[in-house]
C-alpha cells in the first residue's frame, strides 16, 4: 500500500486537517517540515473546543485506547493502559542536548545538539506512516501572563493529545496568545513502536525544541510538563532571572483572612499533591481553617519588582497525580477531583465499570481486571493497579481550587518547603536560618527513590530541590541562580524543610501525614507571620515538642519528640553521603555550599 505524504494544503477532505488560520507563519512552515519527516496519513489540527473532545475520545475508545467507565460513577472518565514496559519517566532514556557537555552538566545525560538530531531523525523518518498527527497548540501559564509560554506538540498518540487539553490551556487560545511571534516551543512526539531500546527524551534548550520518541507516558510524552515547564523554562529562567521548579503552590487562609502562599519542593511521589489538596483536621477548620490549591507539581517563580516579593503562578490547568495511597481518607479533595472528566492509566476495572487501586478502600473488590488486563482477585499476589497508576483531571474539578490559580499576576510566595522521603534522620520539621542555608538544604536534600521513575526504588538519593531530573542545564549554574535570587528580593520566604516519612524501628510511620500535616504547616505559617517559637539547633531552627498541636492525635508527646530527634552521627553519616554530589560538582561547587555544610560541622 503507498501512503501518499500529506501536505497542509491537500489534506484538505478531513475535517480539522488544515491548518487553523490562526496560527501563523513560522508555525506552519514548522509543521510542515515535521511532516515531511514523519509523513503522516493525515493531520489533525486541534482547537481546544468541546466538540472535538468527544470527537477524539470517541475514536480514542474505538482504537481500544480508553475504556469509557461507568458514565452513573463517573461521568465522562475512561481508563487507559499503557505498555507495561512503558509506565514512568525514563530518567536514563532522558538528554539535555547543547553544543558542550558543560552545558548540561555533571547531573544531566548530553548529548551534541546536532549527535541529538542525528540519532532521532531517522527514528521519526517516516514514524507516522498510516497514523494521524495531532497539531496540540498550549499556554502553559495563565492567559495574558508576562510569563506564560506557548508550545506546540506534533504527537501520533490520541491519549497525549486528550491528556494535554486537561494538563495545560490547549486550543485556539494558544495562537492567540502567540500571535505572530516565534515564540513557541517546538515539541515533535512519537509513539514510535514504543520499545525501550529506541526511546528518547531529548532537549534542545537553545533550539526552544524537544524530541520524544518511543515512550506515551506522563513525562516522557506530555511535553508541556516536566519538558517544557521545568527542563527548558528552566534555562530561560536562569537567563532571564526567573525560576521553574518542581513545587506544589497552595493558600491557607487563617479564621481572621490572613491569607499566605507556600511553594513547596518533594521529589517525585513524595507528597505534593496530598499537600496541595490537604484538608485541615475538623479541630481547624471549625476555627476557620482553609487551604486553596494553586498548583501541585510544577512553578514559575519571578520577584516582583515594586514589592521586591518572590512571586509565582502554576503553569499548568490540570493534575496528573498518583493513585496508589489515594483515598478518602487520605485526600477526599483528590477523589472528588477524579470523580467526572477524567484519564485513568493504569488502574484496575471493577465488574460494574468502576477503577480501583490499592489503598482506594480498605477491602479490595473480590474481582477486577488488573492494569495489565489480566484477570485479577485479591489472592492472585500482584497489584491490581500499578505503583505509578495515574489520574489526569482538569484543576478546576478541585473543590479547593485557589481563586488565583488562573490569575496572570500569580500569588506571593511567604515561604518554600523543601521534603523527602526519608525513613531515617530527618526530622518532622525545621527551619533554615537564613535563605542561603536554606538553599543548601534544599541542594543536599537526599529522597528514597519512587515508582515515579525507572529503576531501583527506596534507595536514598540526593535530589537537589527536587530538580535533579528535571534542570535543563549545569547544576552548578542552578545553584549559583538560586543564591543570587536572594539579591533580588527585599523580603525573601523563609525556607523550611519537612519529612512526613520518618519511621519507628518496626517500620511504621511515625506520623499521621495527610490533613493532618495541617498541624506542621500551622507552625510554618507562625513562623513566617512572626509569630511562633522556634529554638536554634544545630541543623537549623526547630520547635519545641509543645510548639507543634497534638491535641486529638494518637501521637504521644515522647513520639514527637522521636520524630524530632537530631541524632549527630545519623547526621554525620548523612553529611558524608552528600559527598557524593559534592564530588559530582567538583571544582565547580558554588562557594557558599563549601561555607554552609563547614558551617554545619562546626555546630555538631
Ligand atoms: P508526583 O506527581 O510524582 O510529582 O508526586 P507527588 O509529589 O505529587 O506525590 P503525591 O502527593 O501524589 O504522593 C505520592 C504518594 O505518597 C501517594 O501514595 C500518597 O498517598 C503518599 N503520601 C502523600 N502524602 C503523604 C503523607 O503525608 N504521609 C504518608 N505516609 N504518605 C503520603
Ligand atoms: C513526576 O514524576 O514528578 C510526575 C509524574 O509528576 S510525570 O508527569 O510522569 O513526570
Ligand atoms: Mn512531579
């Protein structure tokens, strides 16, 4: 069978195949070479309207790409399976592509720009023959936001392009927040035959590009987000005095209207949406307690230059979270957000239609198809959904939603929280001393590994500021670029950091977690206002066991104090694991890392 290679203007007899006539010039030049490379069968321009999502979720389910759920439980929901070998981010399959290594640096995979283009162009050579490109203009950022960035994805997969029109602000807005700029990052993405041996996730921070081939899962593909949003805005931050990072944004709003922004940095399945979404204890909020989510994974930090404020918005419009742990214990806004217009991938299907995953209830259905497919029942001895089962929901199906989460001006950020998931040593909460301290917390902070990547799991690992795969260029410079953020500010957040994952010696959490961080969050709130006690210690500055309320916990007093204990040699041998990174950088450490951690060891 010839295919004949669609150009824009003969595939003109499908619906939506031209070009949308308010994209302009330099887009459709751009297009038009990347299907000369691809050759598709045919073009889908995509514009963001209602119509063209049933349109695309009913062929989604005819192509057996969504299975459409109970539409009684869950209104316009459909669960997706993915490859089994295809099921998180592929650190390791992921490249930073400048014209030097040092560019990317010692923490980054490079490669050569043009070695990149060379080794994936013949990948997408012809990839899209007898499959539809879908052309998924996007605003990452609030419409009319000085910050907001535009992206195009050329994607073969239906699934990324129903994903990104929940994930980011997707359709015609984007071309009018173009305009006749050239602005916009070119993102060309391809299921390829989705094999691990011819998957790549390369970068080009220079070219405003990315290339994705071979994988259709969450980071490796929706290119808006961990791509664009974090490895390239990274870089235009530095450049241009911003920051993208890896950090949930939420309000809490005080019973007398105080209202204070937090951004807070955990690695990877360690907490940021439970965090973004938590619902105070009872006790709080029949005070008048209120948290507001702005974002829960990704900000674009800039300091304001008439208050001399850190100032940031979320970039995205929806949540691509973890299902595994979520319940309605654990984050009820979350499972009221996932309840209508939502992507499931990976979890199981109950009999009637319904998903379930592990910690979804206490009981597990006495049957249920598992992610793979496969028959499954409580004794079989596997999982029924994966680890890093996701769900994809549009932001504004969260009862919490903040009402500035669209707003183009964004929020005040008062503090940042750095936390990892740390069994051992680390202690509930504590409080830098300073912001250069604090950035030194935060580069050295060390995570047990997640299901949210590739490879080995619980394992600790330094993962500076929770960026360690997500810094599109040299740490040394990311570093030194959070230093400097500091000169401009006149009144800078405090800097914390938490750890809801220490354990007891028979291996259980030594802390409720969830709404009940509330309590934690309470302190760091007193603290940023002026208002609580805090005493200094040697790792920074901590309160005292009556300083946190654990009033109608189950946790004792002498477990509070466990769960803030500083032990020093724990901390030693912690100092000494950093060296790890610090040999990394070399010659290169900025000298204030060099000061803090001589510093830390003078005071232990
Ligand atoms: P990414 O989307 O991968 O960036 O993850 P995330 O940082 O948003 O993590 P998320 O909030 O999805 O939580 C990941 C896992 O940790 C889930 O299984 C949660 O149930 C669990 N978790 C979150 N918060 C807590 C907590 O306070 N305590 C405990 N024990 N587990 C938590
Ligand atoms: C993460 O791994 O930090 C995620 C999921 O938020 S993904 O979109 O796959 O990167
Ligand atoms: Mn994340």
């Amino acid at each position: 069978m010839t295919i004949a290679n669609p150009t824009i203007s003969q595939a003109s007899t499908i619906d939506h195949s031209k070009p949308s006539p308010a994209a302009n010039v330099q887009v459709t030049k751009w297009v038009q070479k990347m299907i000369d490379l691809c050759r598709p069968d045919q073009v889908v321009w995509c514009d963001g309207s209602k119509a063209e999502r049933v349109r695309l979720t009913q062929q989604a389910i005819d192509a057996g790409v969504l299975i459409k759920l109970n539409e009684q439980k869950l209104p316009n929901c459909y669960l997706h399976r993915s490859n089994p070998n295809d099921v998180a981010r592929s650190e390791h399959l992921t490249f930073i592509c400048t014209p030097s290594e040092d560019m990317a640096g010692p923490t980054n995979n490079w490669m050569e720009t043009k070695a990149g283009y060379a080794k994936l162009r013949p990948l997408f050579d012809g990839c899209m023959k007898g499959r539809t490109m879908y052309v998924v203009p996007f605003v990452m950022g609030p419409i009319g936001s000085p910050l907001a960035k535009v992206g195009v994805e050329l994607t073969d997969s239906i699934y990324v392009v129903l994903n990104m029109r929940i994930m980011t602000r997707m359709g015609d807005v984007a071309w009018k927040q173009l305009g006749e700029s050239d602005e916009f990052t070119r993102c060309l993405h391809s299921l390829g035959d989705v094999n691990p041996e011819r998957r790549y996730i390369c970068h080009f921070p220079y070219d405003n590009t990315i290339w994705s081939f071979g994988s259709g899962y969450g980071g490796n593909a929706l290119l808006g987000k961990k791509c664009l949003a974090l490895r390239i805005a990274s870089v235009l931050g530095q450049q241009q005095g911003w920051m993208a990072e890896h950090m949930l944004l939420m309000g809490a709003q005080s019973p007398q209207g105080e209202k204070t922004y937090v951004a807070a940095a955990f690695p990877s399945s360690c907490g940021k949406t439970n965090f973004a979404m938590l619902i105070p204890p009872k006790k709080y909020t029949d005070q008048g307690w209120k948290i507001t989510t702005v974002g829960d994974d990704i900000v674009w930090m800039w300091v304001d230059e008439k208050s001399g404020r850190l100032r940031a918005i979320n970039p995205e419009a929806g949540y691509f979270g973890v299902v595994p742990g979520t319940s309605l214990h654990t984050n009820p806004n979350a499972m009221f957000a996932m309840n209508k217009d939502t992507i499931y991938t990976n979890v199981a299907l109950t009999p009637d239609g319904d998903v379930w995953w592990e910690g979804k209830t206490d009981a597990a259905p006495p049957k249920a198809i598992d992610w793979q497919g496969q028959e499954w029942t409580p004794d079989s001895g596997r999982k029924a959904s994966h680890p890093n089962s996701r769900f994809t929901a549009p932001m504004v199906n969260n009862p919490a939603l903040d009402p500035a989460a669209n707003d183009p001006d964004g929020v005040v950020v008062s503090a940042i929280i750095f936390g990892g998931r740390r069994s051992r040593t680390i202690p509930l909460v504590f409080q830098a001393f300073n912001w250069v301290h604090g950035v030194y917390l935060g580069a050295t902070m060390g995570s047990e590994t997640t299901a949210a990547a590739v490879g080995q799991q619980g394992v600790v690992r330094r993962d500076p500021m929770a960026m360690l795969p997500f810094i599109g260029y040299n740490i040394r410079d990311y570093l030194v670029h959070w230093f400097r953020m500091r000169k401009k500010m006149s009144d800078c957040p405090r800097i914390f950091n938490v750890n809801w994952f220490r354990k007891d010696d028979q291996g259980r959490y030594l802390w409720p977690g969830f709404g009940e961080n509330m309590r934690v969050l309470k302190w760091i709130i007193d603290r940023c206002q002026g208002r609580a006690y805090a005493k200094e210690t040697a790792i920074g500055w901590m309160p005292r066991a009556e300083d946190i309320d654990i009033e109608g916990l189950a946790v004792t007093r002498d477990q509070m104090k466990q769960l803030q204990s500083v032990n020093l040699e724990e901390v030693k041998a912690e100092i000494m694991s950093q060296e790890e990174l610090f040999l990394k950088l070399a010659g290169d450490l900025p000298k204030e890392m060099i000061f803090q951690r001589e510093l830390l060891v003078t005071r232990l």
